[in-house]
C-alpha cells in the first residue's frame, strides 16, 4: 500500500501554514479541501490585530 492510496476518500484535511503540507496534501488528495486548524486560525487572527494596533 502507497502514501496515495492512503488519502482515497479523503474530503477535508487540518493543517497548518507550512507549505510542505500544503504541497503534500495536493500532490496525494487533490480534490480535499484545506482547512487551517483552530490554532493556526486565533494566531492569524492575533498577528492581524497586532499590525492594525501598531499601525
């Protein structure tokens, strides 16, 4: 059994803003959709707010 016959059936993958993931998660289960889990979300959310106070 290879890694693509592993991400059959796969619809939705959490990951997090490295860009190998992202390349990796194309490259096996195209069709899935990438979702940033819940940490990578509030820390995006807290950078942004940090640029728009210091600004």
């Amino acid at each position: 059994m290879d890694d693509f016959s592993l991400s059959q059936g796969v619809e939705i993958v959490y990951q997090g803003r490295a860009v190998a993931y992202v390349d990796g998660v194309r490259d096996c289960a195209p069709d899935a959709v990438q979702v940033a889990d819940g940490w990578q979300v509030w820390r995006n959310l807290a950078t942004a707010a940090e640029r728009a106070v210091a600004s």
